[in-house]
C-alpha cells in the first residue's frame, strides 16, 4: 500500500525518478508494517529450507507411527531417503532425531504444522512436495492403512487442501510410483498411467500435455530451489518426474496411429 502512496507523491512532485524514489521508500515503509523493525522477512530461503527439512523427518515419524508399529520396511525407506539426501553423520542423527519426535505419542502435529505454514505457506511446491514425501513414507511398506490415511487428510487440511483435492493427488502418487526407476514395469498399465497423470482416456492430447507440462514444471530443479526446496531434496522430486515422463510417453505411444 505505501509504496503505491509513495510512486504516486514521488510523481506528483519529482516526475519520473520521485516515483522511482517514492516507491522504493514505501516498499520498505510496507516491510516494516509487515515484518516490524528491521524489516526481516521470515519467509527467507534459508528459514523456508530448514523448517521445510525439519517438517518433512518429523511428520515421516508420525505418519510412521500412525498404525502403531513402526515396520522395518519404513525405517529402511527413511534410512534410503536420507542417503538419497547425501547427509553428513551429523545431519543423520538431526534428522532421526526429528522422525523419533514426531513418531513420539506426546507429538503435537498442530504446533509443528503452524510453525510449517507460518513459514512455507504461501508456496505451493513446499506444501505440495510435503504431501508427496509422506504419501511415499506411507507407502513404503507396500499399502496405506486407514489410519495412515486418516492421518495423511488431516495434514492436508491444514496445508489448505481440500478432501477432493488430496484424493486426487493420492491417486495420482499411487500410480506415479507404478513407473518408479525410470521404466515402464510389467504390472503397469495404460489406466496406470492416465491416472499418473491426473487425466483420463477422453482426455485429449492438449489436455494430457497441459497436464504433463504442469507436472513436470512442479518438480523442476530450478522452480523448487527457488520456492525453498533444499538442494539436496531435488534429487528425491527428479525421481518423480522421471515416473510422469515414463507415463507419459506410454500415453502417447498409445496414441499413435
């Protein structure tokens, strides 16, 4: 609002370069309302980043935890994503720290979700990237039980998703991981694969591209970097474009006359 306030006075009565001037001085006028003195915005990169990392091993235990046991299957998972991650020793234990946090019965997911949302909320791929990562803990030993589910829908909710919307992309994850390792596996199917990519068989060709473009654009390296994901992540999300790449090319390979 005040840098609009400015550039308009800063025209009024120094033209051009007052409106420069005037919006600049009301830009920071605006951080200070927003943020206090000093101006610090709390959504930096670096916070985004560490509360993201934080948020991720944390809920990976709760999810976990949801039915009862933790199963090997899952610890194996956890112990593959953090070598995936290139961890030091010390980040390791940081990390298993956080996932025996969350799998802890006096876990309070609420205040950890809040602290998430002040911090990454306003950027969709670090909520989305979120979803993602729990829904493959989830079904890192081969299904997603009920609680597991139930569990996976409140931390929608409270990420802004909708129970459509988290059914959709849930649907869409479970037949992503069909195509897991780059390749097509006996068991998928075409049905797999339109359903990997959130379309259907009357969908048209437009649609399918449109529908593979906005994927794939949601797991590009540079656009999650930019939006908070750390480095060491992207790694874990290009593996999930190469599941949408393989579906997609059957889908098109289908479509050939």
């Amino acid at each position: 609002m005040f840098k609009l306030i400015g550039a308009l006075l800063g025209y009024y009565f120094l033209g051009f370069f007052g409106a420069i001037l005037g919006y600049f001085l009301g830009s920071i006028a605006d951080r200070y309302r927003a943020y206090g003195i000093g101006g610090v915005n709390p959504l930096s990169s670096g916070q985004r980043q560490a509360v993201f990392l934080e948020t991720v091993f944390i809920l990976m235990g709760k999810v976990a935890k949801a039915d009862g046991v933790i199963t090997q299957a899952e610890i194996s998972h956890v112990e593959q994503f953090m070598l995936k991650l290139g961890m030091s020793a010390e980040h390791r234990q940081i990390a298993i720290a956080d996932f025996k946090r969350g799998a802890a019965p006096e876990f309070d997911l609420n205040s950890t979700l809040r602290q998430f949302m002040h911090v990454c909320g306003q950027t969709h791929s670090l909520k989305q990237m979120l979803l993602i990562y729990l829904i493959v803990m989830a079904l890192s030993d081969g299904s997603i039980d009920t609680a597991e589910e139930q569990l996976l829908v409140t931390i929608a909710l409270q990420l802004g998703y909708d129970h459509a919307t988290f059914k959709q992309l849930l649907d869409m994850i479970l037949n992503q991981m069909h195509f897991a390792g780059g390749q097509a596996s006996s068991a998928s199917t075409l049905d797999d694969a339109y359903k990997a990519l959130g379309v259907s068989k009357d969908s048209t060709d437009q649609e399918i591209k449109r529908a593979y473009r906005k994927l794939m654009s949601q797991y590009h390296p540079d656009k999650l970097m930019g939006q908070g994901v750390p480095a060491d992540m992207i790694a874990v999300a290009t593996e999930q474009a190469q599941e949408v790449q393989v579906a997609y090319d059957l889908i098109m390979k289908s479509r050939k006359p």
